[in-house]
C-alpha cells in the first residue's frame, strides 16, 4: 500500500507518470500519449531571464521542421544556483504564414510583427538564413554546443561546423530524449526554469504530447500533439547537450595486482 499510495502522489504531480499509473496499477486502458504540460504550471515559470545572460555558457537545440513549416533553435543555460534561463528563436516561410494565420488562427503574422519569429521569403524554409542568425548568436552567447538531429539537416550541420560551431548530433528516439524530457518535466513543475512568457514557446508548451514505452520512458511525439511542438523539441535536446557537456566524468577504479 505504500509502493501504491507513493505512485499515486507521483501521478497526481507528474502528468507523464499519470497514465503508466492507469495502466499498470488501476488496469485502466490508455492510449499510449499523453498530454504533457499544463498551461498553469508553464505559466508560473514566465519570470524575467536571469541577468549577463551574455557571459553565461550557453548549449542548443535545433529542430528544423518540414520546409514549409517552423523550425526552432533553443538556447539553455544554468545559473549559479541550479535554475536555466531559455532563449528560443523561431523561423518560418513568410508566405505559409499568411496563410496559417488565416486558416487555423494561430497569429504568425503578430509574432513575426513582434518579432517573436522571423520571417524568411518565399513560401520555404531559407535555411541560408538560419545558418547567418546562428552565427549572429554565436558571437553574442557564448553558445558551446548546439544538438542537431542529422537526418534532415546534414547540410546545415556541415556548414554551421565550417563556420566554427560546435555541432553535435542529437538522436530523436527514447535513448536520447527520455532523460532530458524528464528533467524538463521537473523543472516546470518545481519552478526552476525561466523562459520569460516568449508567447510561440508557450503555444508549443500547450501543444505537446509525450509518448512512452513499457520502461517508463518518454518522449515529446510531433505526431500525437495538437500542432506544432518544434520549440519544446530543441528545448529537450538543449537541456540533453548541456547535461552531457557538464556531467561528471566517471570515477576511476584501479586495481593493482603484483605478481
């Protein structure tokens, strides 16, 4: 009753945790996603970006979507006293934004105006653009690394390493997005991160859905979400990098034998 009663105050806090909870200890049949963050919960974690964001080490994720749609770079990076700040960047085809703002209301035209996304000619994604805003960035923030996913973005990859960036690869399964997808999980829910009220980041925030596995892993899913989630992507793999970047080296154990 312990073991159940401990499950049960982790799924009422963790929304990833809710339907493993259902199934595995109530029987109760669930699909295999999950809506992830609550709009309150997010809410609370819009305070202002800490301050010298500029000397602060920074990592990144890149998530280019389709050449039609969004993509999203997402700067993280960890105060002195444990709590990230986040930057996203967004960037759209300026013509598919017309266009979506008039047919399913979402306001690209009043981000774009706003300057919360930039607009790129022409009706695809201009990753020539991309590629001179991320250099741009570079010389502000001192960005170490930036994860990538390579399948369909070699191009890219490869220029922006000419370029001097650190590109690294960043896979997209369970491997790769479980832990950091968790640690986003944790750090809305206890207040630790800062992502100043960027209204796309919040649009996505809403929009996400995870997707698990029998071992408890998760994942965010671009197929099971309401709409676009490209941002909370990068941020998952922003938060992936960095944790690989900063971790412990392992301890080392010798074993001296004489013969």
């Amino acid at each position: 009753m312990e073991s159940f009663a401990a499950d049960a105050r982790e799924a009422d806090q963790s929304p990833s945790k809710l339907n493993s909870f259902l199934r595995y200890r109530l029987n109760v049949w669930t699909t295999q996603d999950t809506r992830w963050i609550a709009p309150d919960a997010w809410a609370r974690c819009g305070k202002p970006l800490d301050a010298d964001l500029e000397k602060r080490e920074w990592y990144a994720g890149l998530d280019l979507a389709s050449t039609t749609d969004l993509s999203a770079l997402v700067l993280v990076s960890q105060a002195s006293d444990g709590t990230f700040d986040v930057l996203p960047f967004f960037w759209v085809p300026e013509a598919n934004a017309a266009e979506r703002t008039l047919r399913d209301k979402v306001d690209y035209v009043g981000w774009i105006r706003d300057g919360f996304i930039r607009a790129t000619d022409g009706n695809v994604t201009d990753y020539d653009v991309i590629r001179r805003d991320i250099n741009e960035l570079a010389k502000k923030y001192n960005i170490r690394q930036v994860g990538i996913d390579r399948w369909n973005a070699t191009q890219l990859a490869t220029q922006l390493q000419g370029d001097g960036v650190n590109v690294l690869g960043f896979g997209q399964g369970y491997g790769s997005m479980s832990s950091p997808s968790k640690q986003l999980e944790n750090l809305v829910l206890s207040e630790r991160i800062r992502h100043g009220n960027h209204p796309v980041l919040a649009w996505m925030a809403a929009n996400v859905a995870v997707q698990s596995d029998h071992q408890g892993n998760i994942k965010p899913s671009k197929a099971r979400s309401t709409e676009r989630i490209d941002g909370i992507v990068a941020l998952v793999m922003g938060l992936g990098i960095h944790a690989t970047a900063t971790a412990a080296p392992p301890e080392q154990s010798w074993d001296i034998i004489t013969l």
